[in-house]
C-alpha cells in the first residue's frame, strides 16, 4: 500500500503506482524496439531525473545500441521550471549520423528539450525523438518537444518519485506520488 509522503512542509500522495509504472515502461521499450528494428540508435540519458526509467526501459531494449549520460545546466529547485534555455554538459559520444533517443523523465512545457534538441543536431544527428517516462500535455509550449514516446500522460500536477525530485529528494522512490492541494 502506498502513503502519503512528507518533504519539508509538502505533502505528496500516491499517484502511479510501481505496477502502472512497469506496464508503461514495458509498452515505450516495446515501440522503440519496432520503431528502430535494424539500426543502432544512441541513447542520452538526462541526469539525475531520468536515471530509474532509464535503467527500466534500457533492460527492455534489444536492439544493438548505446548509452550516454548528460546533465543539463541545473534546474533551480521550485514547483515549475525555471524559463532558461539550459548548457548541455558531458557529451562525450560522437553523434555524427547517429539516431539519438534523448531519454527524460518529464517534459512539461518543453522549454528544456526544446532548448536541447537543436544542440544535439548541431552535433550531426541524423534523427533525433525524446522519450519521456511523463508529459504534461495540457503545459506544452514548444511544438518540437513534444517527445514521440511517452510512458504515461498526465495532468498538470506537481509529482516526485521515479526519479522526479523536490528540492533533490524523493528519486529514489519505486512510486510517483503528487503534491497534495
Ligand atoms: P520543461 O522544460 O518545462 O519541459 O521542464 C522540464 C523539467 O522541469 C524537468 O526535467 C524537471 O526537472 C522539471 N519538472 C517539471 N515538472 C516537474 C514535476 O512535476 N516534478 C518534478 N520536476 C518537474
């Protein structure tokens, strides 16, 4: 059973529970499998937010492929993003003629791969998809982020867990749970 959960004055209650999580990740890894039968795509795993979902889908992954860690300048903490474009750091792979699969855990109005797609283009991708393992879609403001995968749908609520945080804490929770009103 899961309960609610308390960081610093914020309550959470359960939201997604591991079972939901594990259906969605299973269903995302089953449609890039087909999508890239026969080629070798590159994945880049957003740091620190994507790193569970990463871990799920990628066991799930049967295609030849590789994976590169990146971290995008920092999210300042807070409930909503921040409105900055944010530096790519730690590319180390080349991308040249690469299909790149940019692994995130949510997107929300977009601005963050909307600022990141272009830097990975600049770099030689041949293509270029998100994976997200949430979306926010009603907060979308950036037509070209709106990843291809999605692992679930939701509305516009503040969640942590699987990898989400508040304030750093609460990644390493099995569950999502969202901010309590
Ligand atoms: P975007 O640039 O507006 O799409 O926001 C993406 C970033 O905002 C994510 O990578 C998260 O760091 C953060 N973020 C947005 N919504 C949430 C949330 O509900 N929980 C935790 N972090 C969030």
């Amino acid at each position: 059973m899961m309960k609610e959960v308390v960081f610093g004055e914020r309550t959470f209650v359960p939201s997604i529970s591991a079972e939901e999580i594990a259906k969605a990740v299973s269903r995302v890894a089953e449609r890039i499998n087909e999508d890239y039968a026969g080629r070798k795509p590159v994945f880049l795993i957003v740091l620190n937010g994507a790193f569970m979902f990463a871990a799920d889908l990628l066991r799930q992954v049967t295609l030849d492929c590789t994976i590169s860690c990146i971290k995008l300048s920092s999210y300042h903490g807070g409930l909503s993003s921040s409105g900055e474009v944010k530096e790519l750091m730690g590319l180390d792979a080349d991308l040249t003629g690469k299909d790149v699969i940019i692994v995130e855990d949510i997107v929300d109005t977009g601005l963050t791969m909307h600022g990141l797609i272009p830097q990975i283009k600049e770099r030689g991708a041949a293509s270029v998809e998100v994976c997200s393992f949430v979306h926010k879609p009603e907060m979308l403001r950036y037509e070209d982020a709106r990843p291809k995968y999605i692992g679930l749908n939701i509305p516009n609520r503040f969640i942590i867990g699987y990898g989400l945080d508040v304030d750093e804490y609460a990644r390493n929770l099995p569950e999502v749970y969202e901010l309590k009103v």
